[in-house]
C-alpha cells in the first residue's frame, strides 16, 4: 500500500476513491474520522488520505485525479455511452440509463 495524496476534506476524498474504483485502481479512504480530533492531533495529520493498493497504479491514479480535480474542460463535448449508446453530458462520468462508467481517461 501506498500512500496517493491527503483531501482537502471527506466529501472530496470519498468522490476521488468513487473516480479511482471506477477506473479500476483497487484504493482505500484512511483517517476518514479524525476531523473530530483536530485540535488534539495536528490539522495535518487529521485529513482524509487515500490510498491505493499497489504502487504500480501510481501514476494512473495521479493522472485520473487531476482530471477529477479539473473537472470537464470549458468546451468539452457530450460523450456516447460504449454500452447503450445514450448521449451524456461531459460532467457525467456514469451512463445514467445502463449505469456504464465511462473510460475516465476518454475525453
């Protein structure tokens, strides 16, 4: 195991483990309830870290969190389902009609 990167907070961390399993990059959520302890742990030390399994997913897993830190670019095109062939929008990542997760690495 390995440690990925630190969240600024838990919702972020949790929506970076949903983008990293959706690619298929086994990880993990670590310190998901030391919030309640800053003040008596340092601040630092209390942020949600993810992890991920094996190191060799390393630079995967930065290049498909960046892309999830970035969001869709500004003239980013609807994307066509490789399953149903449904239309989304670019800031969708799942297809809301079959529930088939787009290749996070597609554009």
């Amino acid at each position: 195991m390995k440690r990925l990167t630190r969240a600024p907070n838990l919702i972020t961390a949790q929506h970076w483990v949903n983008v990293l399993a959706t690619a298929g990059v086994p990880c993990e959520l670590h310190n998901r309830y030391l919030n309640g302890a800053m003040g008596e742990i340092p601040a630092d030390q209390c942020a949600p870290e993810i992890w991920i399994v094996d190191e060799r997913d390393e630079s995967l897993a930065l290049r498909l969190l960046e892309r999830a830190r970035k969001g869709p670019d500004a003239n980013a095109r609807p994307w066509k389902c490789k399953q149903c062939g449904e239309w989304l929008e670019p800031q969708f990542t799942v297809c809301w009609q079959c529930q088939t997760a787009r290749d996070p690495l597609d554009g």
